[in-house]
C-alpha cells in the first residue's frame, strides 16, 4: 500500500466502505471526525480488530461512549473488537488513546464540510499520520456541496441544489490543501 496515498470517496460512506476490508485479521482503523462514531463501528461490525473513535466537538466523546457500548451489548461490535474513544481537534495534540499507535487505514466521513476554517491542519494530520508511519492508508468519504453553501441568502431561503455543482467549494478547497500538504488523492467512486 502506497504511504502517500489518501483517497477520497465521493458517494456515500457504505459506498466508500464496499471497497475496504475491515475483517481481516488484525486491522486497526482509526476514524477522525467520528460524530455519532457510525463509520467506525461499522468497521467494528464488519470486524475490525481495534477502532479507535475520535471527534473535535465538545460534547460528543460521551455520545461516541454511549453507541459504542449501545452496539456493543446487542453483539453488533464483537468482544474481542477493542473500541478506544477520546476528543481530538485537527491540529492538536492526538489523545492518550491514539497517542502512539499505528493504524492499517484512517476513516472519516464528511469531515470535508469545514475545510475552509481547518484545511491546513486536517491535511496536514492526514500527511503526518501517512509519513510517519502511523496510518498506512486514509479514505475520507465527501458529500458533495453546491457551490453557495456559504451563501446565507440560499440558506435562510433553503433553496435545493437543482443538481450536483461541479465548483463544489468543500472539495476544491480539501484538494487545493491536500495538495499543499504533498497528498495525492485518487477518488474512489462518484455519484452519477
């Protein structure tokens, strides 16, 4: 597997996650941006050895400990599945769960959406984990966004997006730091 590689699925994350193997034997998947943690514990159930589940917004580790241990006593998450969870900001310091750990491939979904307030340090985690040797791959399902999602105007008339836009603003900004941060992105799948 390429150290340099990050790949960006651009449909959904079941559609991201179609083309990974998390059921072999071993795989360690650590997931920024985790929300409510539900690509992570997907790896888990789909039977990854250890998942370590991360989020920058304050309030949500309690949450991530809760679905965790929801998934875990109705048998989704397997016992022998490790299932470590703490609060980490792009940028910051990792927390003492994933603090000197390696991990065969780094998930996020949709964590592409405020690229423009935290590009620079979202690559430059993701280059950081690849070079070092931490993370031997990293696939980061995108939402694509029409073109004035920072348009308060369209939001406030909650206007649809007659389509996809192609000037989708998330993406060509991630791309634009990625490339800054030496990353070479290869698209997974797209939506038509």
């Amino acid at each position: 597997i390429d150290s340099q590689m990050l790949s960006a699925a651009t449909a959904d994350w079941a559609n991201a996650a179609s083309s990974l193997r998390f059921d072999q034997i071993g795989t360690k998947v650590l997931e920024l941006g985790a929300g409510t943690g539900a690509s992570g514990l997907f790896a888990a159930a789909l039977g990854a050895s250890s998942v370590t589940l991360t989020d920058g917004t304050d309030g949500l580790v309690p949450l991530l400990t809760r679905n965790a241990e929801h998934n875990r006593e109705r048998g989704v998450i397997g016992a022998d599945t490790a299932v470590a969870i703490g609060p980490w900001r792009f940028g910051e310091t990792p927390p003492a769960c994933a603090a000197g750990e390696t991990y065969d491939i780094v998930i996020g979904s949709d964590i592409t959406y405020a690229v423009h307030e935290a590009g620079d340090a979202l690559c430059d985690l993701l280059g950081d984990l690849l070079r070092s040797g931490t993370a031997r791959r990293c696939v980061i399902a995108h939402e694509h966004r029409r073109e004035d999602i920072f348009d308060v105007d369209a939001i406030v008339a909650n206007e649809p997006a007659a389509e996809w836009n192609e000037k989708d603003c998330c993406l060509r900004y991630f791309l634009g730091y990625a490339e800054k941060a030496g990353l070479r992105v290869t698209p997974l799948a797209f939506e038509p």
